[in-house]
C-alpha cells in the first residue's frame, strides 16, 4: 500500500515539475522565484503547485465592494513588481469601480508526508509567513500553502469617479510597492531558510534590515 501511495506521489510530483519548467521557458513563472522553484522541486519530499512572489493589481469589481469569485471582478493590470503612476493611469479610464492590491508571495507545496509537511510550515512560520498552515491530507501527498500576510486593498474609483488626485493616488502607490517588496524580502527570508535546511548552505545572521520602500526611493 505505501508502494502504490509513493508511486502516485512520484506520478504527480513529475507532471508539475514538467508543467513548471514549460511554464518557466515560456515566462509564465515569476522571473524572481523561478530559479528558486526549479531548485526546490528537486529535492524528494516536495514538489510546487502553483506560485507567485507578489504582485500589484487593478481591479475591476463589478459591484461597489471588491470579492473574489467568478463574474465578479476582473484583473485589468497587473504586477510582479513596483509600477509607476503613469502605468496606473494607462489603465484606470477601463473600469468603473476600481481597486489597487497589493498581495504578498503565496505557494502551494505537497509534501511526501505529514512530518516532512510540519518541517516546512514551521521554516515558513519562522520566515514571517504567518498564514502557513496544512490544507489537507491526501492519499498522494500533504497540501500546505505558504502565505504572508502583506497585503493592501484601497479603491481608487467608484461610479466611474476618482477618488484621488495623482498626488494622493502615487502616495498609494508608494504604498502599495512598499507592502509588495517587504513581501519579497520576506520571500528571500524563506528561501535562505530552505537552502540552509535542505541544502547545507550557510548565511550570515544577520537580519536584513527592512528599508521602507519610499526610503528606498528616495535613495536611488
């Protein structure tokens, strides 16, 4: 029973890993994780199946409240990287009610079993990505999602009316870059962690020290 189990684990495990590397050639995976995800799809208690390292989106809702879910609200723009406000404008005259979101980095991991799933979760707890936790356990492997919980969520138009002016609307997009890259460093963090535990590699210890994306701006 456990050989059947282990095989459709393998079975499974293959299909992604074959999927993520054509997806990866086509530029379909995030440009700042793809490295990373091909790494760590070897190693033999894990594989990915889905991921992202952070985005900026507008939002188009189709009623005054954002939700998620099917006919609801569509992606007009996105990011997975800091924008301007003049690529926030190009888009903005395409929608009626609007909104501007910033989301942390989000993976979807099986595990060969629940131990190898715990030691992960635990990596990923330590790294900040307090939203880690195991999904479900299956006959082929353990689901665990690893989440931060960097986030923003601010509308920017109701009714076809803006509801700021370009100066209020590039503070907001300050904003929202800064929430995209402490999600990233949070990122760099779990991945440190990863290659440390499962890869033998040594890091300094010291902290990387969390420089306010407008600080950083400022300073380019």
């Amino acid at each position: 029973m456990l050989g059947a189990v282990t095989d459709v684990y393998e079975v499974r495990k293959s299909k992604f890993v074959e999927r993520l590397i054509k997806e990866g050639e086509e530029g379909k995976v995030d440009f700042d994780i793809f490295d990373f995800l091909r790494e760590f799809n070897k190693l033999s208690n894990y594989y990915t199946t889905s991921s992202c390292s952070g985005r900026i989106m507008i939002i188009n809702a189709f009623s005054l409240s954002f939700a998620k879910g099917r006919g609801l609200a569509k992606i007009l723009a996105k990011w997975h990287r800091p924008v301007t406000l003049s690529e926030v404008l190009s888009v903005i005259n395409n929608g009626v009610n609007l909104w501007l979101l910033a989301r942390g980095p989000i993976l979807h991991v099986v595990a060969r079993d629940v131990e190898s799933a715990m030691d992960l979760a635990k990596l990923a707890k330590d790294a900040g990505f307090k939203r880690s936790s195991i999904l479900s356990i299956k006959d082929w492997g353990v689901v665990i999602e690893i989440e931060s919980d960097d986030r923003l969520d601010i509308p920017i138009k109701v009714n076809g009316e803006l509801l700021l002016n370009n100066n209020q609307l590039s503070e907001i997009i300050n904003a929202a870059n800064e929430t995209l890259m402490f999600g990233k460093l949070r990122l760099v963090r779990l991945i440190k962690l990863i290659e440390s535990r499962y890869f033998n590699r040594s890091y300094s210890q010291d902290d990387e020290v969390l420089v306010p994306y407008r600080v950083f701006r400022r300073n380019l």
